[in-house]
C-alpha cells in the first residue's frame, strides 16, 4: 500500500470500516455482486459514493477486503499439532455464519469468472493470503517431523479444504459445518498427508 493510500485509509475509523464491510456484505448476499451498486452501498452506509472511490476505488475491491475482513488468518492459528491447526482453521466460524459464507461465495464465484477486475482482487486479497498462511502451516508441520516435504498431497492440501467446504451442498444438499469439515479433515486430508 503506497504512503497516500494509507493516509487516505486513515481517514475512516477502524469501527466505521467494519460497519461499511458489513452493509457491503449484507448487500451482496442480498442481490448479489453483479446487482450491486455503489449508489446502493452509499445509501446502505451514508457515506458519499467519492469517498466509496477514493478509499477502495471501485466495487471489486470493495466487496473482496470486505470479505478479507470476516477471515481469520492463518497466521492466528498454532495450535502445535498440523490436526490442531486445521481443525482449528475448519471452525473459524460457526454453523450459521458458514452457511451464510457458503451461500455468499457460491454466488461469488460465478462473478469472479466473469469479471476480471473481482478476479484480480480476489485473488490478492483472499486467494494469496490463505495459501501463503496455508504454506506457513504445512512448513510447521514439516518441521515438526509430522509429515514429509517430499509428499505430492502438499500441493492440494488448498484443493482439499476447498472442495470438501464447496461441494457439500452441491452434492450432500446440506451445508458445510463444523463437524462435516472435521471429519474431512481427519477421514480425507490428514491421510492423504501422511502417505
């Protein structure tokens, strides 16, 4: 971030920024990315479109560090055990709000396709995070002596995680939750990991 974005940035308090991400987030779940307008986050938020323009610069980019902020990073996550850290990862949220999360990044995903801008920022400011914070993990547990560097499963670890959370209401008709996502881990990742 240049020294004028951050002092732009500074303008809005930390509390008036989650408040913006989440009637951004409301919004998106509501009429999704493509109906969602800047005019409609303004008027959600009362805040003017040019200061939407001047601190985020466009809806891409807004919608995306709006859900970069409802993420926990990896980076929070060290529980000493790879099976720890990932379990830990799985229940970042609870029930509800991973349904929700669910719903919202299906309907993403369709618009990120489709808009090289969203593409653009997603993959900045969530795809490039959670892999590099995923690496740090798996360095972790290769240190530790619990699985081996040489395994071909490290390169889909992210694959994994993702499938499990993406397909299960494309294939179960039911929501990811807690317990569905820690049984994967446990029947599906931590074997194909320490083959």
């Amino acid at each position: 971030m240049t020294a004028e974005a951050a002092t732009r940035r500074s303008r809005i308090t930390p509390e008036r920024e989650a408040e913006l991400y989440g009637a951004v987030l409301d919004l998106l779940r509501e009429v999704g990315y493509d109906a969602l307008t800047m005019d409609a986050v303004a008027a959600r938020t009362r805040a003017s479109k040019a200061t939407l323009y001047r601190q985020w610069g466009g809806k891409a980019e807004l919608v995306v560090k709006a859900l970069h902020s409802q993420k926990p990073q990896f980076d929070e996550i060290d529980t000493g055990t790879l099976r720890g850290d990932l379990h830990a990862m799985a229940v970042r949220d609870d029930d509800c709000h991973m349904e929700q999360n669910s719903a919202l990044m299906r309907g993403l995903m369709v618009a990120v396709h489709a808009n090289p801008d969203l593409l653009a920022a997603f993959k900045e400011w969530i795809v490039a995070p959670e892999m590099s914070g995923l690496d740090r993990m798996l360095q972790r547990a290769i240190d530790r002596g619990e699985i081996r560097a040489d395994n071909p499963a490290l390169t889909y670890v992210i694959h994994m995680l993702i499938g499990a959370f993406a397909t299960r209401t494309l294939i179960d008709e039911l929501p990811p939750t807690r317990a569905y996502l820690t049984s994967y881990i446990d029947a599906v990742v931590l074997p194909a990991l320490s083959a």
